[in-house]
C-alpha cells in the first residue's frame, strides 16, 4: 500500500492516477473527501486526515509500506502556516511512517533547498531533508522546479489567455526552470517502485531556462494574440509583503520572494545530469502551452 499525502494536489493526483494504472494500493490523504472522489472511482482508498493532527498520520501509516509526501502550505496562514503544515506536519508524519514500520519514504522538496536559503519555505525543505535522513528510513528527496502547471501557466499564461493581459511581480526578468507536473510525477513514481532510487537526492527539471516575461511572449506568439503585460513594480510588491505580513504571511512570503533581486537564488536547471542517470522524455515548454493553447 501506497500512502500519498497531497493526493489531490497537482503531482499527488498525477502520481497516484499512474500507480493505480500500474496496479498498485494507493491510500489517498485529503483534509477532504471530496478533493479526490475521482481517486476514489478509479481504485484508491480515501483516508481523511490532516497534517497538523498526528493521530491521523498514524492511522494513515498504518498497514503502509511507501509513503509520498506531495502536500504544501507556501500560501497557508493561521492554524495552517507554512510552520505548521510544511515543518512540524512533515516531522510528525516521518515520525509516523518510522513507527508504522514504513520500509520507503519519498519527499517533494524544491529545486535549491538549503540551510541559507534567503527564502524560509526553501530552508524548511532543507530542514525536512535532514530530518528524513536521519531518521533511519530509506528515502528518496526530490527537488522539483517550478511547475509548468502552476508558475508558467496558472499565474501568467492563463490570464493572458482569458483577460487578454496577464501583471507580472516585478519585472519578471529572472530566467527560471520549469517542469511539467506529468514529468514530476514520473520521477516520483520511479522513487517508489525503482530500489535504484534509493537514499537519493535528486534535482528535477524540464527542458531550458526561461523569464516570466518570454513566457509571455511565448504564450502570445503559440495563440496569436497581442502581448500585453502589466507590471507590480518592484517597491510596490515590497510595501505589499510588509502590509501583508501580520494577516496573511503566506501571501506576503510570495511577495518576499519576487521582491528579492535576480540573483538572490539561483532558479535555473540543465537537466543533463538527470536524464544521463535516469531518462526520459521531458516535456518542452513549447509543447506545454501548444496544449493549453490548442486544447482550450
Ligand atoms: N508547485 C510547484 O511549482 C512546486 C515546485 C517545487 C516543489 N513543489 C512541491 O511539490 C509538492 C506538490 O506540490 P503541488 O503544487 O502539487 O501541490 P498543490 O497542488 O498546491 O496541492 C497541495 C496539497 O497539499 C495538501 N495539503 C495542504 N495542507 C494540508 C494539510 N494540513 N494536511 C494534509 N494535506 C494538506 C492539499 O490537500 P487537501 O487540500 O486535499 O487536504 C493538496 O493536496 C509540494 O511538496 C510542493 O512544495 C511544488
């Protein structure tokens, strides 16, 4: 059995959607049933439960012998801060998978997690590394990059595509990686069913490094529209994290985060490492939005 925490996330539901296509257990974690009735249908166990509640970690755990931790809270606030949820709910739920005798354990963590990162969800990644390495389980970490799903098209070319104009944070200069979710997926299900995964770190990311500008531009050449982009600039977006901070710290850290210079932290991958030890096809940027673009 296959427990895979944030199974009705992006990669948590693409992950689980191929295990059950390749025949194996899955045990969907949700804070609500509903977030994966379509898991449901097609085979999985539904298990409610939340990561701020051990208890229900181990309940989860039980009867488990892969985990996939695939859940976040970058935006959460409240009870459900990125403290709670991302540090304190990541070590109660390794502490779980120890005690249920859980034989592997595979970890979403984030392209550049370090321990002097100047952004707190990517040291609190760092710290749940660790944490997971010395808990004696086998394990595999993986650093994934932005996601195409999420960065390239929720926040820029969606808009585009459906307002005519898509607002940038900042002057989107920053060249970044970006990876498809499907191709995420694919390594984390290669971390639960492949032993040569094992006690592994690995970094993950598509094809070419772009700004979110020539993703615009990208978007607007792929569906022949006009290109229009309107800019946060960038002492408006600090004032923003600033006023945000005491009521909505989630949002204010990713306001933090497109506030800092170019260079604060390194955002770019070459994949060539990766796909010379473990291949595969990955897809291309340009093939992502031609889907958004020509599927609707
Ligand atoms: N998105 C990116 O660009 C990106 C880049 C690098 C790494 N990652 C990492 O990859 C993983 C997957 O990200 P994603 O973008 O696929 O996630 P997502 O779509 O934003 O989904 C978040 C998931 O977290 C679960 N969750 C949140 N709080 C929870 C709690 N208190 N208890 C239990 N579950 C909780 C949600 O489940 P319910 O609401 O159903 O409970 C949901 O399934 C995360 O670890 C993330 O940090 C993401």
């Amino acid at each position: 059995m296959i427990l895979i925490v944030g199974a009705s996330g992006l990669l948590g539901r693409e992950a689980a959607k191929t295990l059950l296509a390749q025949g194996e257990q899955v045990r969907a974690f949700t804070r609500t049933h509903a977030n994966v009735d379509d898991l449901k249908k097609t085979g999985a166990e539904v298990m409610q439960g939340d990561l701020i509640d051990p208890p229900s970690l181990r309940r989860a755990c039980q009867g488990v012998d892969r985990v996939l931790a695939a859940a976040h809270s970058i935006v959460g606030d409240g009870r459900y801060s990125s403290e709670a949820v991302d540090d304190a709910g990541h070590r109660a739920l390794i502490d779980a998978a120890k005690a249920e005798g859980v034989s592997h354990f595979v970890y979403m963590s984030i392209l550049g997690a370090s321990a002097n990162h100047p952004v707190d969800f990517w040291r609190t990644k760092y710290g749940i590394e660790e944490y997971l390495k010395a808990s004696g389980l086998s394990y595999t970490i993986l650093r994934p990059s932005a996601f195409m799903e999420t960065h390239a098209h929720a926040l820029n070319g969606k808009p585009l595509l459906e307002s005519g104009k898509t607002t940038l944070l900042g002057k989107g200069t920053k060249p970044r990686n970006f990876v498809a979710v499907r191709d995420v997926a694919h390594y984390a299900v290669l971390a639960l069913t492949d032993p040569k995964m094992k006690n592994l770190t690995l970094e993950i990311g598509g094809l070419g490094n772009f700004t979110n500008k020539q993703v615009a531009v990208m978007y607007a050449r792929i569906a022949n529209i006009p290109l229009k982009v309107s800019h946060v600039p960038t002492p408006m977006v600090k004032m923003l994290r600033l006023i945000l901070q005491p009521f909505k710290p989630g949002v204010s850290r990713v306001m933090y985060m497109n506030s800092l210079p170019d260079d604060a932290f390194n955002e770019e991958f070459d994949p060539t490492s990766l796909l010379a030890q473990f291949p595969t096809r990955l897809t291309t940027l340009e093939a992502f939005i031609h889907e958004r673009v020509d599927g609707g």
